[in-house]
C-alpha cells in the first residue's frame, strides 16, 4: 500500500530556533499533501494543503510566516516552524493520497511530536 | 464549530463482544465518510469508509452504518480483539476524494481480555 514517511518522528528545541519536518510519500507520487496539527486529546486540524510547484494555501488562523512549506518536487514536502515557542509544541502530521487516486482514501505519515523549550 | 462529533472520548468493551463507535456530524454537504484508527505515537490509519449513496459497508471484522436523516454513522467492531484497542476517529469529506477531511475528537477504545 501507499507508504508516507515522516522525519523525525520527535524533536525538542529552544525557543526561537526553527525546526524543519519531511514528508515523503515513498511509492507514489503526490502533487498535493496535507499538513495537520493535533493537540492532547483534540481532533486533527488541517493547518494547510502543500501543492507541488506553486505556493501552499493555508487553513484560516494559520500563519504562514511562521509554518513555511515547501512542495519542491512530487515526493517531499517541508514543514518548516519559525521562530518555535512553546505554544507550538504539538504533533504534526502529514498525509497524502496518490495523483490521478481521486477516490482514494489518505495516507498519513507517523507524525512528528514537536517540543518546544 | 465542531462539524463533526464524537462525543464518546472513551470506550472500553471485554475482548470478544462488539465494539460500536458512534460519531455525529452537521454538515449537510457531508457526502463521504471514514474512519481512521491511530496508535499512540503514530499516524492515523485508513480502516474503512462509505459514501452517502450506501448506508451499510462491511469489510471483515468492522462494519460503517450511515443514517442521513440523522446525521450519524457508526462504526461496529465484532468480535473486539485486544489488538484493536487504539483511538478511532471518523471524518468527513463533501466528496469522495475531497482534499479536506473534517476530523471528529476521536474515541480511544480499549479492549479487556
């Protein structure tokens, strides 16, 4: 089945520093991904969709300065926090379903749990 | 606005009985649903799902029931295994295929031997 990887699986950082997560959809190609947050004992919420080759739209109340994405190729797609506090402590996912799958359901990465110090 | 519901956060059921996770939306648009189960530390992971035209979906163990006129599916577990234990989340989309998923809180179930 469609494999989406996510690296790392957990990082801790001081505050002010910045911190960049990977997805890479392993065995297929994907021109859009998703990015997703979820608090302790919440929902997941969709922060912002990564398009490959053009900018990334972002969810209403998600700044973009400070979670930069970048979709440079077909495969991988950046999650960059600026500037982390830690109010960003969090699990970030991302997910992704394959090109030309309309029907198909998403696949999601294992997250990665960011602490923020 | 939580759009999509599941008011349950926990569900415990003895190994072997059913389980049945029920989860409530409000979005009419809502056309397509799915259920995603996740372990701690991991990614969710597609389980099963069902589209507005059906009302019954059944793929081994775990059946989805959808009630339009209520806005309300379930999920139904039989019989549980320990294996099973894990958080469930239902979420929804206007289409199948959708790129935006509408996730509910989630229900962590534990299965008791």
């Amino acid at each position: 089945g469609a494999v989406v990887s996510q690296h790392p699986s957990r990082v801790i950082c001081k505050s002010g520093t910045s911190v960049k997560i990977e997805c890479r959809s392993l065995d297929f190609q994907a021109t859009t991904m998703f990015w997703y947050r979820q608090f302790p004992k919440q929902s997941l919420m969709l922060m912002a969709t990564s398009n490959e080759g053009s900018k990334a739209t972002y969810e209403q109340g998600v700044e973009k300065d400070k979670f930069l994405i970048n979709h440079a190729s077909l495969t991988l797609s950046t999650l960059t926090v600026t500037s982390a506090h830690p109010e960003d402590s969090s699990f970030y996912i991302c997910s992704a379903r394959a090109s030309g799958t309309g029907g198909s359901p998403l696949h999601f990465g294992n997250g990665t749990r960011l602490t923020v110090t | 606005d939580q759009q999509v519901k599941q008011n349950s956060p926990s569900l415990s059921v003895q190994e072997g009985r059913i389980s049945i996770l029920n989860c409530d939306y409000t979005n009419s648009m809502f056309d397509y649903f799915l259920w995603y189960k996740k372990y701690p530390a991991e990614g969710p992971t597609f389980l099963i799902s069902i589209s507005s035209i059906k009302d019954k979906n059944e793929d081994g163990r775990f059946t989805v029931f959808l009630n339009k006129s209520a806005k309300h599916l379930s999920l139904h577990i039989v019989p549980s295994q320990p294996g099973d234990s894990a958080v469930y989340f239902c979420a929804a989309s206007p289409i199948q295929g959708a790129q935006k998923l509408v996730f509910g809180q989630g229900t962590r179930l534990t299965i008791n031997p």
